[in-house]
C-alpha cells in the first residue's frame, strides 16, 4: 500500500521510532523520495483491509471484540514509544488484518494530526454501514464506541466500556430451596396424640 501526498511536518524522532522498532499494530513502512516528494510504502503481504474484509462479510460481536482490543494495544504502544496516536489513518480502507494471526495492523504517518483527521469517529462511521444487523449486540457495540469517538474527550477507557458491553437479558433467578431450619417445625409433639392436623403446617 502506497500514500502519497502525505510530506506532512513532523517530529524527526517519530520517523525514526517507526523506522527502527517493530511497533505493535503498526503497518511496517518504509520511505520512498521520489521526484523530490516523500511517498510511504506499507507492507501488507498476507493481509485484508477491514473494508474488503466486512464487504464479504457484515462485522459482527466476534469481529468488534478483535477490533476493540488491538485498538488498546495500539494506543498502549503508542505510548510506550511517545508517538501520537492521532498519527493513525482511522479508515477502513487502510487498516488491516494480518489473515494469518489474525492481528490487526494500522497506518501511521508522521504528522497526519496537523491535518485534523477524523479519527476514530471516520473508523466507526465506516463501520456502521457493514454492521450485522442480525446481532444486537454488535449493533449495540457499534452504535455506542461511534458515540463515544464523537465525544472530543475520547480516551483509551471507552474502549475498554465498549469491549465489555453484555447482553443484557436478565436472567431468571432460580427457585430458592429452603434450608432444613427455614421449615416450619413448630408443632409439637402433644399435636400427634391430640389429632390436630399438623400437615396444614406444611
């Protein structure tokens, strides 16, 4: 995958975080200078955009879950290595899924923030149009981590609520047992000889 067009301002330490470490959940990248502009090449060798991915087959709770969680692994890493999360290109054409680990790999480009991108909330949006319908809970899921994204104050926290939404069919309690000293045993033993009906009790 080539972007091009994309010779943004940047922090010469991003480009050599990216270059020199095997970032977790990043597309490996090279640069290319050609014709005096910078292009990035990405390898994706094995793997399948989300968009082609959910084009054959609607997203449901199983593929949320795998989204959501590589999500908080990117943002850790991000972290770890000082880069800025709001580097990552958040679209579904150019976020991946290695088919082999099932992992799922995104596109950094140093400077892209400076550019306002959408973020997350262009992710989910794209999303939300290859929903399985059919699964409440993934439509549930869906709806609620694209609301969350819309809010500015995003954080890392809101993936986690969304990654343990439930199903929230409430289960029927059980029928208590009583406990031998829960019965009621308070006839006595003159009730036998005195022909009271003492199985009333019961």
């Amino acid at each position: 995958m080539i972007i091009k067009e994309a010779d943004y301002p940047f922090e010469e330490y991003e480009l050599k975080m990216i270059l020199h470490n095997d970032i977790p959940c990043l597309l490996p990248i090279q640069v290319i200078i050609e014709d005096g502009k910078v292009e990035y090449w990405y390898d994706v060798t094995g793997m399948q955009s989300l968009e082609k991915q959910f084009s054959l087959a609607p997203a449901g709770e199983k593929e949320l879950r795998i989204l959501l969680r590589n999500l908080i692994e990117m943002k850790s890493a991000m972290d770890d290595y000082l880069l800025d999360d709001g580097n990552v290109l958040f679209s579904a054409d150019k976020v991946y899924e290695d088919r082999f680990s099932g992992k799922i790999r995104f596109c950094y480009i140093p400077g892209l923030s400076r550019q306002q991108p959408p973020g997350l909330k262009g992710l989910f949006e794209d999303i939300l149009q290859h929903l399985n319908h059919s699964d409440p809970l993934a439509v549930k899921m869906g709806y609620e981590m694209y609301e969350r994204c819309a809010q500015s104050d995003f954080v890392m926290e809101d993936c986690f609520a969304c990654l343990h939404i439930q199903n929230q069919k409430e289960k029927q309690p059980r029928q208590k047992i009583p406990d031998s000293d829960e019965v009621d045993v308070s006839w006595k033993d003159e009730d036998l000889y005195s022909g009271k009906n003492i199985l009333g009790k019961f």
